[in-house]
C-alpha cells in the first residue's frame, strides 16, 4: 500500500522529494524557544563542507536521482536500480545503513560513524537529541510522540534509559509526507538552553517511505534524526490506517506494530527530557502488551537498579543484581532484525521473562 497521492515509481519518487527538498532545504538554529531559519543551503553542500570525504555519501532524496546510476557514488546501489524509457524502477534494498550488527553498531548510522562512544557520551548525545527533535517538531507543528523503549523510560521517570541506545518516535502519515516534501534533508543547528553544547542533526526520509507495506523488511524505519558528531540518531516510524476495508480505525507501522486508533489518540501532552513532548493516550495498555506488565515493575536490569529516592537507574555492582541480561543490551535495533513476523520489539520481552 502507498500513501495517497505518492507517485507509484521509486525513481520518480526520490526526484519530487529532491526538488522539493532542496529548495525547503536549511540551515537552522534549534533552541528551547524558537527556530530561526539562518541561511539556505543544501544538505548535500553542508554534508559536504562539514564532513569528511568518508562520511559525506550522497543523500539518494537530496539530489536528484541521476539518469547514469553509474554516475552515483554508491556503486552498490546502482547495481540495484533499473531505467528505461518506458519507465523507471528501483528494487528494494536497504537505505538506511548502520555500523555493524549488532545491539551497538547497529545503532549508528555508516555515514557518520567514527567511533563507538563511551556510556556517558552515548547518554549526553541521546538526551540533546531529543531534545532537539521534539523542539523543532513542536515548533514547527509537526505531530509526532514517543514509543516503543523509549516510552518505557518515560514512564518510570521521563528520561531515556540508560541502557538504550537509540530513541524511538513515531509520526502520523500526513506527517512523514509533509517531512518528505518539505524538510527531508534539512540540516538543523541546535544549542542547548546553557549555550555548552551545539550539534548538528541531519533529518533523511526513507524514500522507500512511500511505501506502507513490509514488503521485504529492508525498510521498516521510515525516517531518522540523526546526529552528524556521532552517527546516533532517533528512528522515525509512521503509523497508517493500511487495511481501511478489513481492519477500519487500526494504525500500524511496517514493523508488525498495530493499534486501535483510541490508543493513539487523543495524545496525551507530557514532559521528556525536559521538554514538551507527547505519549499515545493509552499509553500503560501499549507498554505491556509490548513488553509485559514486569517492564513496568522490574527494578534491576542491564546492570542497572532503580533507585526511588533520585526517581532515577543508578549503576549496580554484581552483587546487587538479581536479574541481569547476559549481553548487558537489550535491544536489536529493528532494522537489522530478521525479516519475519516475529520481528519488532518482541525480541525485548525474552529480557523481562
């Protein structure tokens, strides 16, 4: 299933989005209050001046999709893509890449990554992340709230755990096709509220986006947020009504993920990470029918506890571990899980069993 009103050819696809994108396209100061826009430029060209030759690969939806795929700097890519002139076709494949597999490096992005960062860097960088996103969402009216790992963090204390290592947010389809048009590849300046810390994150849509079927599971992740310092990004899941005729009022991602319409909506208006933000309406129901009502009641996990007096995970020792995961991460990122319909966020619940 497509979204209404997306052009049925990939190829065609990706170039609407280019045009529209490059002339949206902006450098912008993200801060606690406002966004002002500072000066136009391209993502490509920021990506460029401000990125190593390694990390600066071409954006397929930030420029045009080239008529001689040969011309493409990804070669491997162009393998896969397919002209004519009766029209032009462009088979499956994974668009966005990560590191590795992996519960580490499949949580950054290949483009930017240099490093794995240390637990602490890795928790300053999610927690400015979202701040960013959820900011610059807000500011701009986009509609858009958390979930899945991320929305357990919020529920025991509105924080990101510490465990985690990407966050997760979804977005309704009226909004992944006005990030599309719009704002796909848009660079964004943010400085946080003491003036410390300023980085740069880059939002890529999935131009396989359009797309609102599994299909073959190469692309589950509609969207990213992702931090061009580091490669840590926030994952970007839309949610559609897919099968109106069968199942009316039933939202579901590509990843296996359903919900009544009445558990999304309305939003409920909260706090995460210090910043307005938004959960689904039935939050508690969606939290344990994806992981199990122990998520909400587990105090000791991956080398954490929780601590009631700080309201907050502190690190445990060895000994003051009841129940500890054997790897020490949870959580598979779900674009390089297998491809089958045991596949999304199931592969957490094994760790609260």
């Amino acid at each position: 299933m497509r979204l209404r009103g997306w052009r049925p050819s990939l190829a065609m696809g990706c170039a609407a989005w280019a045009a529209a994108g490059a002339a949206a396209a902006a450098m912008v100061t993200v801060t606690a209050t406002a966004v002002t826009v500072m000066t136009t430029v391209t993502a490509t060209a920021k990506v460029e001046t401000e990125l190593s030759p390694a990390q600066a690969t071409p954006l397929l939806p930030a420029g045009p999709l080239p008529s001689d795929v040969s011309d493409a700097s990804d070669a491997s890519d162009a393998s896969l893509i397919q002209t004519d002139n009766a029209k032009s076709m462009v088979p499956e494949f994974k668009y966005f890449l990560e590191a590795g597999e992996g519960s580490i490096l499949g949580h950054y992005d290949k483009r930017f990554f240099t490093e794995v960062l240390s637990d602490q860097d890795r928790e300053h960088t999610l927690h400015h992340m979202i701040r960013a996103y959820l900011n610059t969402c807000r500011e701009r009216g986009l509609e858009t709230w958390i979930a899945h790992g991320t929305l357990l963090g919020w529920w025991w204390n509105q924080k990101i755990l510490p465990w985690d290592w990407d966050i997760d947010v979804q977005v309704t389809e009226s909004t992944l096709t006005h990030l599309a048009a719009s704002l796909n590849g848009t660079t964004f300046h943010y400085r946080s509220d003491d003036q410390t810390v300023q980085r740069q994150y880059l939002l890529d849509v999935n131009p396989f986006g359009r797309e609102r079927s599994r299909d073959g599971g190469l692309n589950v992740i509609d969207a990213r947020w992702i931090d061009v310092r580091s490669g840590l990004f926030v994952d970007i899941a839309a949610l559609s009504e897919t099968h109106p005729d069968l199942a009316p009022g039933v939202l579901s991602c590509k990843n296996y993920h359903r919900y009544p319409t009445a558990d999304i909506f309305p939003l409920r208006p909260t706090t995460f990470e210090g910043v307005p933000a938004y959960v689904p309406f039935a939050y508690d129901g969606i939290l344990t029918h994806e992981y199990d009502a122990k998520a909400l009641l587990l105090t000791e996990f991956a080398g954490y506890r929780w601590d009631p007096p700080t309201k907050g995970w502190l690190k445990a020792s060895a000994q003051q571990l009841i129940h500890q995961n054997p790897d020490g991460h949870p959580h598979v990122p779900r674009s390089v899980q297998p491809r089958s319909t045991a596949a999304g966020l199931r592969n957490i619940r094994r760790v609260f069993r």
